[in-house]
C-alpha cells in the first residue's frame, strides 16, 4: 500500500473535522538537550483518535445500522464524537477498566455505551458480535487502513509544521499512532517505540517475529493496553522502526508529573509513555541528535475537574 498517499488523501478529507494540534521546543525534565513536542492531547476528545475516526467515517458508506467500536477509552470517544458531528448512530463498548473519565466523555457524546467486564480484547468481542447483530460498521481502534491512514495525518501534519528532530518517540498500544507515522515517514527519519514494561505488545512480536498476545497491565493500560499489536503496525515496524524500548511506571508517572509541573499539560499515563523514555534513559540520544515527543492524551483517569 502506498501509504503516503492515503495519509495524503485522508489529511484532506478530515481537514475542518480535526484540530491542527500545536507544536513547541522546550528545555527542562533534567535533561541537557532540548526537546520537540506534538500536542496532541488538544485534539478532540482529548486524543489524537479523533483522526482515525473522522477518516474512516468520511471515506465509508455507513450503513443505517450506524458504527460500533470497542476502546479502552479514547477510540470510543473520538469515534462516538465523529459519528455525533456527522450524524451517524454509535455504540461504543469499554472495559471497566476504561475509567471514570473516559467512560464520561462518551457518555457526553450521546453514544449507546456498553461497559463490559474484563479487558479490550473482552469489549472487542462484545462489539464484534454487536456488529454481526445489528449490521453496524466495525471502526478498528487500530489494525484497519481508515484508522491507521487518519493516524498518520499527524506525523505528516507535523512535518508540514517544521519538525526538525532526527528522531521520533511514540507511545504505543495497538499501534495505530505509530503506523501512521511509520507510514507516511518511510524511514526519512527514526521512530522510537515506547511501551510500558507491562503492556508491550509490539516489543513482544518483535522478539517473537510475529504479533503474539501478551498480559496487560499498568497505569496505562486503558490506552496502551491491547493484547496483540496490530498486523498493519508490526509490518510497518519490521520495515521502517528505528528501535523499540520499555519503560517502567514509575517512569510513566514521573514524566506525567513533570509535564503538569514544568509545562503545565495535564495528561493521561499514555501521554507521557514517550517523554518517559527520555527521562528515565531508556532511550538515550546520541551526541547532537535531535529528538522529538508525540504527547498524545489527555483524558486522565480520575479526572480532577470530573
């Protein structure tokens, strides 16, 4: 697939449906060197899904039974407030482990919501025999072209901005960001991987050379917690990944902590899994080499204005 093209044609089709998130340069989280940053926790609902969502609704003939989609919180936002700005019914499945916050945020949009017991993979399997009840267009939370093509408007967005880093760190879960990014990058530039050490599915097919289920848990796990990386995600990684790292929770949280207290970004554990790796040394730059975070949610769990 040509990915660069479809990421093309899906950053024109969503354009006016999604926020063209801010960039800036800073120094500080006790590293020596300075840091480019993607805001992306400002897009709609809080992430950066809202682009799959858009492009996958925006490019399919919907059918009258509306959309489903099974999330650990942040899909089933975008995708519950995509459908809402289109007019397209949505049911939305969540674990319970989803949260206070996220599960709020969908329940805003005006979406069914149905929060099932267990895990992702325990939603998926409720949504997916919704999908066979009712008719309704599966939206993938990460493993779909529509999904991962809309994800990866934002590395090329970013570039458009005047992104200057060699090199990328993006968190991953499913891995759908970083296939985007994978995608429409080629190589150009290297992409980091961050995962945390008790949700590392990509890292897990990587050794294994090929997607393997793994155990999920940690405070990121309601965003970074899918049990099997993506297909889409683990060839692009064999092709075009520069390296793939873990860091520990307590990293997580002491990154989260710094952005609110240098930064004033309140994020989720997820959007502060990349800078994690800078700070912690899990990834350690060579001399003079520039590098770059994606931030990439904010829908904190609790939330502390909920």
């Amino acid at each position: 697939m040509d990915w660069q093209a479809e990421i093309e044609a899906a950053r024109t089709r969503i354009a006016g449906h999604v926020v063209e998130t801010p960039v800036l340069t800073v120094k500080g989280f006790g590293l020596s060197y300075p840091v480019e940053m993607k805001l992306e926790q400002v897009q709609h609902t809080g992430s950066f899904k809202a682009r799959g969502a858009f492009n996958t609704l925006l490019s399919s003939q919907v059918p009258e039974g509306g959309v489903v989609a099974a999330s650990g919180g942040n899909h089933g936002a975008a995708v519950a407030y995509a459908a809402a700005s289109l007019g397209i019914p949505a049911h939305i499945f969540v674990p319970e482990m989803a949260g206070a916050a996220k599960i709020a945020l969908i329940r805003s949009t005006g979406a069914d919501l149905t929060v099932v017991p267990g895990e992702y993979a325990n939603a998926l399997e409720a949504a997916r025999a919704h999908e066979a009840a009712s008719g309704a267009m599966q939206v993938h939370a990460y493993d779909a072209p529509g999904t991962v093509a809309g994800q990866g408007t934002c590395a090329a967005e970013w570039e458009a901005q005047g992104l200057l880093a060699d090199t990328v760190l993006i968190a991953v879960g499913g891995g759908g960001l970083i296939a985007g990014a994978l995608g429409w990058l080629a190589g150009a530039r290297k992409v980091v991987a961050v995962e945390p050490e008790t949700s590392c599915a990509l890292h897990a097919a990587l050794g294994a050379g090929a997607p393997v289920d793994v155990e999920v848990s940690g405070i990121a796990a309601n965003a970074l917690g899918a049990r099997r990386i993506g297909q889409i995600c683990f060839d692009l990684a064999q092709a075009h990944l520069g390296a793939s790292v873990l860091v520990p929770d307590a990293a997580i949280r002491t990154a989260q902590e710094a952005l609110w207290r240098e930064r004033r970004q309140l994020v989720e554990p997820a959007g502060a899994t990349a800078l994690a790796a800078l700070m912690c040394g899990a990834y350690r730059p060579e001399p003079g080499e520039r590098v770059a975070v994606l931030v990439c949610g904010a829908n904190v769990v609790p939330d502390p204005l909920g």
